[in-house]
C-alpha cells in the first residue's frame, strides 16, 4: 500500500502532540499548540465557502488564521479545519476561500491538503485496525468524526 508524503506528514502531527491514538482528533489542541486562531467564516453565504488559511498581521508579527464555515454540518467544518491545517503544515501559505468551484479546478495544493486532512483525520494505521477489528463501514464516520463521504473515499484510497 502506497502511503503519501501527506500521510506521514500528519502521523508525524498526530505524534508530536501525543495523538497518535485519539479518534475523533482534537484539531483545536493542534491549533492552539501551533498558534494559529481559530475564527467564522465571514460572508460564507457570498460564495458558499466552507474554509480559507490566511497569515494576519496581529500584535505586531504575522499569525495564521483558519476560518471554517459555521453553517455547514460538523463532519465537514472538521474535515474543513483538517484541510487547512494540512495548507498551514505543507506551508502553502495563505489560500483563497475554500469554495466548491475552487476545488474542483484540483489544483495540487488543494488536492494535497485534502491528502492531509484525510491522513490527519482517518490515519492510516487506525483505518486498517478498524476494518480488521470489523467494525462496520457504517460505524466508521462516527469513530473518527468524518462524514460517510470522507469515510467511504479514504477506505477506497488505501485499497479496503
């Protein structure tokens, strides 16, 4: 099985915060750790953007900020904070608005911080516990906080 840089970049993350085993993930204690400010979404409603990363002169000094869309279910404002995380970690520096059509143009900084947020969110090591233990792909999203959609992608990623 091919695991992507993406993917052990976030084990890598998972590790330095001593999260190897928490399922769903706690991002907050991620972000707070790495400085970076948590905020809305403004205006989601204009575009229908689910998130942005953004660097912001603040206190003098440049601070990264991810805002997620309020509006949209739990699963995806997680999956969401994952994928900016992963622009913050991969140092993309900051993004446009996360909108729907952006992301379809599946431009590689895009396409990897969804890599990211998948690795973050359903480790690899975890995923392959779960399917052995035989939890049921029904169960699944909910041990790792994700929507069936993001569940029923990774599982087809790495090959289950």
């Amino acid at each position: 099985m091919f695991i992507s840089y993406e993917d052990r970049l976030a084990d890598t993350v998972r590790r330095k915060y001593g999260l190897q085993n928490q399922n769903p993930l706690d991002m907050i204690y991620i972000s707070n750790s790495e400085g970076i400010s948590l905020e809305s979404l403004e205006n989601p409603s204009f575009d229908n953007a689910s998130g942005q990363f953004d660097l912001v002169y603040r206190m003098g000094r440049l601070m990264p900020v991810i805002r997620i869309n309020p509006y949209r279910s739990l699963t995806h404002q997680r999956f969401t904070f994952a994928h900016e995380l992963g622009h913050y970690f991969l140092q993309h520096g900051p993004r446009n608005r996360d909108t729907g059509e952006q992301l379809q143009k599946r431009e590689p900084e895009e396409m990897a911080a969804n890599r990211f947020a998948a690795g973050l969110l359903m480790p690899v090591d975890a995923v392959q516990n779960a399917v052995k233990s035989g939890i049921s792909v029904y169960q699944m999203p909910g041990l790792f906080g994700v929507s069936e959609e993001a569940m029923s992608y990774r599982l087809r990623n790495l090959g289950f």
